[in-house]
C-alpha cells in the first residue's frame, strides 16, 4: 500500500511540475508580448507627435508665405495706382 501511495503521490509532484512550467512559460510569453505591445505603442505615439510637429512648422511657414505675397500684391497695386 505504501508503494502504490508513493507512486501516486510522484505522478501527482510531476504533474504538477509540468502544469507549473506550462504556466510559468505562458506567463513568460504574455509578458514579451506586452512588452512588444507597449514598445509599438510609443514608438507610434513618437511618429505621430512628430509629425503633428511637422505639419504645425509647415502652417506656419505656409502662413508666412501668404502673409508675404498679400504684401507684395497690396505694394504692387499701390505702386500702380500712382503711376495711373
């Protein structure tokens, strides 16, 4: 009877060995794919900061330009108008 408890009692410590390492390895697996999750995740938030950046700049600039042609075109028309 004590051979046969032992023996169960060993199936049961290696059955639960194996199920421990199946659940420390799907752990170990949720883990790495969180990491890669939040690393694309700023990654991506960096691309999209830089270039809410980059179209801010270029308003601007495009904001400038117009401010510079509205000016040369008010100086050319007053500089007709007292030719004529």
């Amino acid at each position: 009877m004590n051979a046969g408890a032992g023996q169960a009692i060993g199936g049961y410590q290696r059955g639960a060995a194996e199920a421990h390492g199946g659940v420390e390895k799907n752990y170990q697996q949720e883990l790495s794919a969180n990491k890669q999750i939040y690393v694309t995740q700023v990654v991506a938030a960096g691309q999209i900061r830089n270039a809410g950046l980059e179209a801010a700049k270029l308003r601007q600039a495009a904001a400038v330009i117009t401010q510079v042609g509205r000016e040369i075109s008010r100086g050319v028309g007053q500089g007709m108008r007292i030719r004529f």
